[in-house]
C-alpha cells in the first residue's frame, strides 16, 4: 500500500520593498564618512564641525521632501 505524500505549495518569493531613503541614507552616510576619511589631511576632515554637517544634512534632505 503506497502512502500518500503531502506535496506543500511551492514558497513565493518574499515580496518585500524597501523605501528608497532606506538605501539612500546609508549610502549617502557612509559616502560622507569615506570622504572626511580618504581627505589627504587630517586636519581639513576635523575642521568642519559635527553640528554644521547635521544641519546641511538636515537642509539638503528637507530640499527633496
């Protein structure tokens, strides 16, 4: 006597999607740091305060919205 098998329905690819400011945003952050890091003087990365960059982030990111 055979036994029957349970044949399951094959898996669908999963349909996830990304907004586009949820790839855009690492990549732009992590250009940034390359930039301040691949800069032949040091010194030249330091010179632009942390708060200065987050604004002008912040205004260039309410330009496009």
């Amino acid at each position: 006597m055979a036994a029957t098998t349970c044949t399951r329905p094959s898996p669908r690819p999963a349909d996830i999607r990304l907004r586009w400011w949820a790839v855009a945003l690492p990549v732009a952050m992590f250009a940034g740091l390359l930039a301040a890091l691949g800069s032949g003087d040091a010194q030249a990365a330091s010179s632009v305060p942390l708060g200065e960059v987050l604004e002008w982030l912040e205004r260039t990111l309410l330009k496009i919205f």
